[in-house]
C-alpha cells in the first residue's frame, strides 16, 4: 500500500486533546471531524458549555460526531485518544524498484522467472475501499533503462524472462 499510495507510516503516540476547535455551527446531521482517533472521555462544548451527549452521536473509534440538535457558535472537544499509525498519501517519493516475478506455469509445471531491473511505480489510480474482493491493488509502472546492466550484454537494460523447463 505504501508503494501504491507513494506514502510514509507515521506512528502517533497516545495523549490527551483539550479544547480542540472542531467546527462552528453544528447542524443537525453535520459530522464534524475529531483530529485523532481511538477516543475516549470525549466533553464536546457549544459557546464554552458542555453540550449533554444526546445532543451529539459519537463515533469514537473513529474520531467523529453527528449532530442531533442544532448549536449556534463554535464547538470544541476534550478527550483523551489512543496510539495510532496513520499512511500519510502522496508524502514520500517514489524510487524505482528492482521487480521479480517467480512462477510456476500449472499446465505443464515449468517454472518462470521475470526481472525487471528498474521500475517506476505511479500512485494508485484506484483504491477501493468497499467492494467484494479482498485487498485487491492493482500497481502501474514505468520501466526504466538500468544503466547498471551491460548494454552489450545478451539479457539488455531493462529486464530478462527466464523459462525454466520442468523436472
């Protein structure tokens, strides 16, 4: 994922949020966003007073809150939150990768080698959250001339397939 997203992990530490602006104005049905994650002890105040929690349904998990009764002015929150690790997107650049595929053909059971010496992944162009296939990313890349490689040599610059006979 990281590869496909051209991102970084980033580890947050636990810790505790006090009065965190978090929006103006809540609406009826408006979700406003916590800054972290993994909430608990959660105080939302309108105005500097403590809104009662049936004025709000909140996704502590998650890190948010739905309204369910209007409130005029700014809105804070006080909560404690615990440890996350977060994919921070598009944050690091992408170096090129050496590439190896090692398989196994199943209708004559010949074994095949592909190396593709350098290559230049793009961000994702898909990331499907919901869906009926399981962590299924589909990666695009460059091939690139590996300067590395002998020119003159018999396998080039930029890759070899090797088929290897069965036993």
């Amino acid at each position: 994922m990281l590869l496909g997203l051209n991102a970084k992990m980033v580890s947050q530490a636990a810790g505790t949020a006090v009065d965190v602006v978090i929006g103006t104005d809540l609406a009826v049905g408006e979700m406003l966003i916590l800054p972290h994650q993994n909430v608990t002890n959660l105080v939302i105040s309108g105005v500097g007073v403590a809104l009662s929690p049936t004025m709000y349904r909140p996704n502590l998990k998650h890190g948010s809150i739905e309204g369910r009764v209007a409130q005029a002015g700014v809105i804070t929150a006080s909560y404690t939150y615990g440890a996350t690790r977060a994919v921070a997107m598009l944050a690091a650049t992408s170096s090129p990768r050496w590439v190896r595929f090692e398989g196994i053909n199943l209708a004559d059971n010949s074994y095949q080698v592909v190396d593709l010496y350098k290559c230049k992944f793009s961000p994702l162009k898909d990331l499907s959250l919901i869906g009926d296939t399981f962590a299924e990313l589909t990666l695009e890349a460059k091939v690139l001339l590996d300067g590395n490689q002998d020119p003159e040599g018999e396998l080039g610059q930029f890759g070899r397939m090797a088929l290897i006979e069965a036993d």
